[in-house]
C-alpha cells in the first residue's frame, strides 16, 4: 500500500524506482494498492503549513494526473484492475497486480 507518499516527489524518476522496488518485492501476482490526490481545493494552505522541512519555503506537493500515475505504476511491472474515486475527484484508491 501506498499512500500519500508520492505526491513528495517532484520528480518522476524518484517514484519510477520507488515503484520498481516494490515490482521486485512483489510475487508476480501479487497485488499494489496506490491512492492519487490529482488536485485538492486547499493545496496553497497545504503548501504554506508544512514550510518546517523546507527551511520557511512553501511546499507544493507534486500532483500527478491519474493516467501518470497509472503509466508510472504499469512501468514498473503492474496492470491496473480498478479505482475508486471521491465524491469531489480529490482522492484516488486503485488496485494494481503484479505481471509477470
């Protein structure tokens, strides 16, 4: 399970390894669940509460659309099965199995 996590990363190659490590954890077969934040309606508040890690500069997190995400999640070696999205489009939850 992933969650939250990348959207901490700017850049595409540091969530490509992230999810190639997990492809080489992960029995073919086996099951990835991922959740996406593609936008959120208080994302400049976000960005200048969490400043204490950034030396006082505001933090964007990284949204990603769900087609990038998911193209990032098959790289590695998974195929989507299903997603399940909020009421607002703000939060994602798919599912995605190891191939081999």
């Amino acid at each position: 399970m992933v969650s939250g996590l990348y959207e901490l990363f700017s850049s595409n190659q540091m969530v490509g390894d992230s999810l190639a490590g997990l492809a080489a954890a992960v029995e073919p077969g086996g099951y990835l669940v991922y959740t996406g934040q593609p936008w959120h309606p208080q994302l400049e508040l976000i960005a200048r509460a969490l400043t204490s890690h950034r030396e006082s500069q505001a933090w964007v997190m990284r949204r990603r659309s769900q087609s990038e995400m998911d193209q990032l999640v098959e790289a590695a070696g998974f195929r989507k099965i299903t997603q399940r999205v909020d009421e607002w489009g703000i939060f994602t939850v798919s599912l995605a199995q190891r191939i081999q």
